[in-house]
C-alpha cells in the first residue's frame, strides 16, 4: 500500500517518528478493539527511508482475515496525523508472537474477557533479532497442560472447549467455577 503526493505539497513538514507511534498506538485492532496495533505488537519498525516513511507491519499469522482491514486502518490513521508520504510493508520474518504484546495490553485483554497467553509463553523475539521459538506446547499428545486461568473470576479450573474460538489464535475456553465460556488468545 503506497500513498504519495504531488510536488505541490512535497515540501510540507513530515511528521516525526513519535508522532507516527502515537497515531498507530490509536489503531485499535478490529478484532479487539481494546489493544491497539501498537500493544499487541505488530508495528515492526518505523523509519524513513527513500523520502517517504516506511511501516513494517507483521500479522499475527500470515493468513489472518484482517490484515487488510488493519494496513487500511493504519492508512488512515497516518493521513489523519499528517503524513503525506508512506509505504506500508509486510514483514513475515520473524514471524509474530504472543510475547510482544504489551505487558498492560495483557491486563487489558483479562478485563475484556479474553484470558491473555502468559509472559513468556513463546520465546521472546525482537525487532531485528530472530530467536527459536519453542514448539513443544504443540505437541498433539503433550502431558501436563499449562491452567488458563478465568478472565471473569480467575480460576484455574477451566477447560478447553475448542482449538480456535472466535478467531483463529484463539481458543474456546469454560470455566468450571463460573461456569462461562470465554477465549483464550493462544501463545505462538
């Protein structure tokens, strides 16, 4: 997705890059309107580049629905804070993890119902670094299971109800106590 301009406005100041992160910390993402894109940490990098400013972005996993509808948000909320001249690039590698969601994003995620991946539940990975990335929670006949404790009243005696709830990195959750279901936003 590119925006450019005519030379008739090239000569407008650009915004600077905390400027940018405070627009893009106001991108909610469209499937939990309470973290934004900044929080849950697929904003890779901001930098000006070419004479235009480039924003990595890497999706949760490559093939989730709103990618799309995310880069457009991103779009606007960029026009909307006066940036004229930009590129938004899709960065699959390293590919995203739990572990960069925001620590407060995590908390926010628990009050909205959504019991958050723990800190550390996929090994950590940063901007420019790659790292290995531990699988073994993925094996189909592991022992011994992670508790997800209950975003209303914090229970550890919850189950699995299904693999994927209510999008595809989450999982469909119950509580044995409270007896409510809720998703569980699964560590990768």
């Amino acid at each position: 997705m590119v925006s450019t301009t005519s030379s008739a406005i090239a000569h407008v100041p650009r915004p600077g890059v905390d400027a940018i992160w405070r627009a893009l910390a106001a991108v909610p993402d469209p499937e939990i309107p309470v973290i934004s894109v900044v929080d849950l940490g697929i904003i890779r990098g901001i930098e000006w580049r070419d004479d235009e400013w480039v924003i990595s972005v890497t999706p949760t996993y490559s093939g989730c629905p709103a990618t799309e509808v995310i880069a457009s948000d991103i779009e606007r909320a960029l026009v909307a804070a006066g940036v004229v001249r930009f590129r938004i690039e899709t960065r699959l590698a390293p590919a995203w993890t739990t572990d960069w969601i925001a620590p407060d994003a995590r908390q926010r995620l628990a009050d909205y119902g959504i019991a958050p991946p723990g800190a550390g539940a996929a090994v950590s990975s940063h901007v420019g670094q790659t790292s290995r990335i531990d699988i073994s929670a993925l094996h189909r006949y592991r022992t011994g299971a992670a508790s997800v404790p209950c975003p209303r009243c914090n229970s550890i005696r919850t189950r699995e109800q299904s693999r994927y709830g209510s999008t595809p990195c989450k999982a469909q959750y119950r509580c044995d106590d409270c007896l409510e279901p809720f998703d569980y936003f699964r560590p990768h």
